[in-house]
C-alpha cells in the first residue's frame, strides 16, 4: 500500500528508539533485524517517532535509504515528499555587514567585532547545514536546526541559558507547532492545525503515542509490530489503548538492561510477548514475567563459514575490546599483566580495539614499560612495516566506533578479550564467527568454558586463560572446531527461524 507517497509493506512493522542516534548508532539492531529478515523474503516498515533531521544522511552512508520509513515529525512537518536541496550558511538572510570566519571548529558570524553567530555543518555531508546559534550579549538567545535535506526544521529559543519554546517548520517554512518549557524544563506542544483530531498534547510522549495510536489502527491493522523496548519506547506503548497481542517487546542487552519492569508487565498483562537477546537477560526477566512469554534471540547473527586472519599473521595477536576505553583499576592490572605474557610470549602481540580518552596513555605505558620488548626481535622475519622501515610495535590501538570497524580490528585475532560487566554480544558473535577463543568476565551465549574460551575474573585467570592457547596450535584448533559447529546455533536461518515464528504467533505473515 502508498501512504503519503512511502510504499509500506505489511508483513511486520519495526519501532526503533531513535532518540539520540537518528538510526546512526553503530550497532542498530532494529536495522540489523530489519536486513537479515528482509534477505528472507520479509519486507518490513520503520515507525519513526522521533525527530531525526540527519536520518537521510545515515540511510544514504550505510545504504538502507530504500528501507520505508513512516515518521512522526515528516507526518507533522509535512515533509514526506521533500525535494533535496543543499543549504549552505550564505543562503540565509544576514546583515550586509557580516564577516564570516571558518575554523576546524565551525564557522564564526561577526558583525564588527561582535559575534552573532555560529555555524556548524552535517557531520558527513560538510557542504550541508546543521546547526547555527545566535548569540546576543555573549549568550545563545536562539538556535536554529536543519534538516540533511535543505530547510529549517527546529528553532529552540532561550533565556538565561535555558529553552523557553521548540517550534517545527514545514520544508516551505511554515509553522507547524511549538513546545512550551516550564522552569522544571516540562514541554506541552500546541499544534498550528489539528493532527488525527488533536493540536494540543501534554508532552512529547504524549504526541507519540497519538500517532501511533492512529498507525495502529488505521495502518497497521493486525500485523506484527516489534518494539524496540527502552524505556522511553515501553512510555509510548503502554499509552496506546488498542489490543497488543500483536506487539512484540525486543528488550536489548546492549540498550536496556534495566528495562522498566513495571512497564513490561502491563504491557504483557495485555498481550504483548518479550524477546530479549541473551541468556541472562532472559533470566532475569522470568523472575518477573510470565515465563512463557519471554523468548530468546541472539541480535547479531554468526557466519559460520567466515574465519579470520589470524593464520596470515605471525605474531599471535590478543585483541582487547574496550568500546569506552578510560582508566580504571581494573584495566590497569589487566595491562599489567597482558604486559608480563608479552614478556614471556616475545612473539604475542595486543591490540587495544575500542575508543576514549585512556588509549594513547596505554600506549605509552607499554612502551615505557616494555622498552626494547615494546617491539618484535629483530629475527621476526615480518618485523619491518611494508610501507616503512620502522620496526613494528607488540601494542598496538585499533580505534572502533561500529560493527563495522570492529569487526575489521578484530579479524586478525587469535584470542579475543571483552572483561566488561556484560559480555558484549556483537564481540561474541564475531568471536564465534572468527573461530578463535573468546575470554569474558560473566558467561556469555557465544563462549563454552573450556572449548572456545574461559570466564576471566582475576588476572590469574587471565594468565592461566591465555596462556591454554599461547603458542599451543592444538588447543587452539580444537577451540577453532568447536566454534566452527557451535556457530550454527546462531547462524542467519536459525536467528531467521526463530523470528519468522514469533511474527507468525503475532499475526505476521
């Protein structure tokens, strides 16, 4: 069916929680269901109930710009069919007298020796406005947001340094509504016309829940629904007062893991089933839900038939994954102690794959610490770099900010390390698709202690978990094989399998 000019395919509908990353965040898994299920035959809609000004930028960069997607604020805006149009700073209307300055930073407006203004352009499209703030008296007073596709989509105006109104823009500039702040920094929005039979909402929620109100019942009829259930989404659904037998809870480990229970067991209490992607977290949430309708599904699916790298390497390469790398006790032992195998194992090499402030310190750390040992001896044959005669590093930082560059830093792994509080279950898919030992602080659905990896909670168990597999091409193949057939637990049909039945009990087709 076409509804305002999006072609919407019925066989199951997707909310995702696009808040704050406008379906840019690296591990997206509503955009990974909705591809691997689409690669089945299904052919899913996106409901978008957030404001995401950059969303085309992000469909067009990871390519999914084909992908229907119903949003709340297009609906609202009357943006749904809008014609693309580059917006640059000097297409607005400035003073005759103005000078612009452009710095790494962004772009400064001054009128004398006053700045009035700032500008900032799309982060991946640089020729693109985003964002500009006026200043008066050295304070904002207004800032205004642009949509990727070229026109003014939010004006936030201040006082004191604190919102007073949000107002929305159609693409020909026209005001479609306005939230009010309170001092408690509570918005009710007025609407400039009536939106399905309302212009008045008490919040943003509220607003939300109206729409998707009317998609359910006009749109989506019967077909399956899956929710991203944080809690911000779990808000929404619960306000919805159609039947949810056919909605279905995905509550994610890696975005939620104190999902509001309360929520959750009212919305079960009417119908809805809940999925959640690991053993765990399943766990915990049958202590208090009805248990039968608590079901499990791993979010990122294994390749079983996609080893990695490691064999073309002769250095023997410990990956550490820390995706918020700061400094803490814990990570210094670690350090520690990796530091001390590299002294016993001159031929083991660690790559620290993650991103933050603590990374270039390790680094120097291990060189200072290391020394001469920091690099391979000069008998290692592959010692020198192809491009230059440096002699290559034993520490190395990989800088991954998504499942894509992940998965590149972690290729050419022997060993896999990821000691935060929760297994990371993008790492331990990789690591099961990789065939290599996977080492994790608490039990993890892709690693069976003893054969393709062990519980790491002292760096005694480091040393001793690392140390089965060091230089030992044996036990190393053996963990290899027994990945190589656990993998297909969580491969593509089976994670397909057991969606296609969910939807199905949900009145999907």
């Amino acid at each position: 069916m076409i509804l305002r000019g999006i072609e919407v395919a019925k066989s199951y509908f997707e909310i995702p929680d696009w808040t704050t990353s406008e379906g840019s965040n690296p591990f997206d898994e509503t955009l990974a269901r909705t591809r691997l299920l689409q690669q089945a035959g299904m052919a899913p809609t996106i409901i978008n109930l957030d404001w995401t000004p950059r969303l085309r930028a992000y469909q067009q960069r990871d390519g999914w710009q084909d992908q229907p997607v119903l949003g709340l604020y297009d609906d609202l805006q009357l943006a749904t069919d809008v014609q693309e149009r580059v917006l640059s700073i000097r297409d607005l209307n400035w003073p005759s007298d103005v000078l612009f300055f452009t710095t790494d930073g962004g772009l400064f407006v001054y009128q004398g020796a006053t700045r009035i203004a700032e500008a900032f352009m799309n982060p991946m499209m640089t020729d693109r406005l985003d964002v500009v703030r006026y200043f008066a008296d050295g304070q904002v007073v207004a800032e205004n947001r642009y949509d990727y596709r070229g026109f003014l989509s939010q004006r936030i105006e201040y006082e004191n340094g604190q919102p007073t109104t949000r107002r929305f823009y159609s693409p020909g500039g026209r005001l479609r509504g306005f939230y009010i702040f309170t001092e408690q920094q509570q918005a009710s929005l007025s609407l400039t016309e009536p939106f399905y039979g309302r212009d008045v909402f008490y919040d943003e929620t509220d607003l939300q829940a109206h729409y998707l109100q009317h998609l359910l019942t006009d749109v989506v009829g019967e077909s399956a629904v899956i929710v991203n259930a944080t809690n911000a989404k779990l808000a929404v659904v619960a306000r919805v007062t159609t039947s949810l037998a056919h909605v279905t809870l995905n509550v994610s480990s890696r975005d939620n893991l104190t999902p509001d229970m309360d929520q959750l067991q009212a919305l079960q209490a009417r119908g809805s089933q809940v999925v959640t992607t690991t053993a765990h977290q399943k766990a915990q949430l049958v202590k208090q839900l009805s248990a039968e309708t608590v079901q499990q599904i791993a979010a990122w699916p294994t390749r079983p038939d996609s080893f990695g790298t490691s064999s073309q390497y002769r250095e023997e390469i410990v990956a550490w994954y820390v995706p918020n790398f700061e400094g803490s006790y814990e990570r210094q032992v670690t350090f520690e102690k990796l530091m001390q195998l590299m002294v016993a194992y001159p031929m083991m090499a660690v790559w620290i794959v993650g991103d933050g402030p603590a990374m270039d310190f390790y680094l120097q750390w291990a060189q200072e610490t290391l020394g001469d040992e920091f690099y391979f001896p000069k008998e290692y044959s592959t010692y020198k770099q192809q491009k230059n005669d440096e002699v290559k590093p034993r520490v190395a930082l990989k800088i991954a900010t998504d499942a894509q560059t992940t998965y590149r830093a972690l290729l050419p792994a022997r060993m896999i390390l990821d000691l935060g509080d929760q297994p990371d279950d993008f790492v331990g898919s990789t690591a099961l698709t990789l065939g290599v030992p996977y080492f994790t602080k608490m039990p993890s659905d892709f690693m069976v202690v003893g054969d393709n990896g062990a519980l790491v909670t002292t760096v005694d168990e480091l040393d001793t978990g690392l140390s089965q597999y060091l230089y030992r091409l044996n036990e190393w193949t053996q963990a290899r094989t027994f990945a190589e057939s656990f993998a297909k637990r969580f491969d593509n049909a089976h994670l397909v399998s057991a969606w296609q039945q969910v939807l199905s009990a949900q009145g999907g087709q």
